[in-house]
C-alpha cells in the first residue's frame, strides 16, 4: 500500500536556486531539487507531496510579502488537502531568521513547536490518527550576496538552531534531521542550495525518512 508525505517547506523546499541578484527567483526542476530526489530514492511505495512555499515562516506574518507565508496559518488547509498523511517533514525557520523579525533561536524554536503541535492534532494521519513528524534543522546561512542585509545577525542565530530544534523533537517524540551535517548554504546569496546540495539532502531525506517508517 503506498504510503504519502508531506514536505512543509520554504524555497529551499520550492527548490529556488541561489540568486546573485533580485531579478527574479529561478526554479531547478523537480528531478533537480531535494523533494523530488528523495521521492525518487524512496521509490513507489511513496508518495511524495511538495510544498515549499518562498518566504515562509514559522507563524509570522511577513509584512511586505503577506500573511499567506504564516506557515501556522496555511499548515491546517494542507494538512486537510493531503490526508491522510504517514509522515509531515517540516523544514522551516530560515526565514524566521531575517533581520525585520527580530527573533531569538528559542523564539524560533518555539515556532517549530506550534507547527508540531498543529500537525499532532490534526488528525490527519491513517484512520484520523496524527502523522509521524520528521523535523529539519535547515543549514545556517551565510549573510552573503544580495541577501546580506535582508538575513544580518542570521548566520550566528543559524548556528544554535540544531539545539532548539532538538529540544522541540525531545519534548514531542518527533525525529529530527540537522540538515547543516550534510549540506551548506550557497555563498552565492548565503540561504539557498546549489543543485549539488539538493542532491545530498534528498538522499539523506530518504534514508531519514526509511530510518523512521521502515521500508513500504
């Protein structure tokens, strides 16, 4: 019987390549970004739905971009659409990181927390169970290219993320993947991934994933 995940996610989720300036926020195509690698590791037993949304928070509106990108707010709709759900990886917290938010690690760890909690009550696993939950601890970025100024303070809140993130896993039973053990940040622009590291991830996504659920 096959089996469905979730990817809850940002534009590294989406797959934007790294962006040497702001004329436009280019794609890699589905065999190119980490989702669509991992699906194709993971093989027909899964079924793997995509959603990375560009800008993403954890549960804050973003006052130039929208309160669409309020992951807490959007998370219930695609929860709803997509059940029933064997497993939710949520790979958020990037965007928490940017300068008009002014958020400290454990702030941010506390959003990761609300998401977690949301999907527990859902009840949008197998027979109106909650869905097992993967958490990533997206890479640090680098404050580096046209989004310098945008992520400033980013790189050094970045690094004590994989502490909160565990904490939050700890608390909840979920599992937890440190993306910054197996991949890094473009310095191209400091946040996104170049196609290479989508490749890492979406392998490392899958062992993950076959580590938590086993093999269908």
């Amino acid at each position: 019987m096959q089996r469905t995940l979730l990817v809850y996610g940002d534009s590294n989720s989406h797959g934007t390549q790294p962006m040497p300036d702001w004329d436009g926020m280019p794609r890699f195509d589905r065999a190119t970004r980490w989702p669509g690698v991992a699906a194709a590791a993971l093989g027909s037993p899964w079924h793997l739905v995509e959603d990375g949304l560009p800008g993403r928070t954890t549960l804050h509106d973003d006052p130039v971009e929208g309160p669409h990108r309020n992951g807490a707010l959007v998370l219930p709709a695609a929860l709803g659409s997509h059940k029933p759900l064997d497993l939710v990886v949520v790979m958020l917290g990037t965007n928490d990181l940017k300068r008009a938010f002014g958020l400290t690690p454990r702030e941010i760890g506390d959003g990761i927390e609300k998401l977690v909690k949301i999907i527990k009550a859902s009840e949008s696993g197998p027979d109106g169970a909650a869905p097992a939950i993967l958490i990533v601890v997206p890479p640090p970025v680098l404050e580096a290219g046209c989004l310098i100024e945008m992520f400033a303070g980013g790189a050094a809140k970045s690094a004590r993320l994989p502490a909160e993130y565990a904490r939050v896993a700890a608390k909840h039973g979920t599992a937890l993947l440190d993306a910054g053990k197996v991949i890094v940040s473009s310095p191209v622009d400091g946040v996104h991934f170049d196609a290479g590291e989508h490749a890492k991830l979406g392998r490392a996504m899958a062992q993950a994933v076959t580590n938590l659920m086993g093999k269908a």
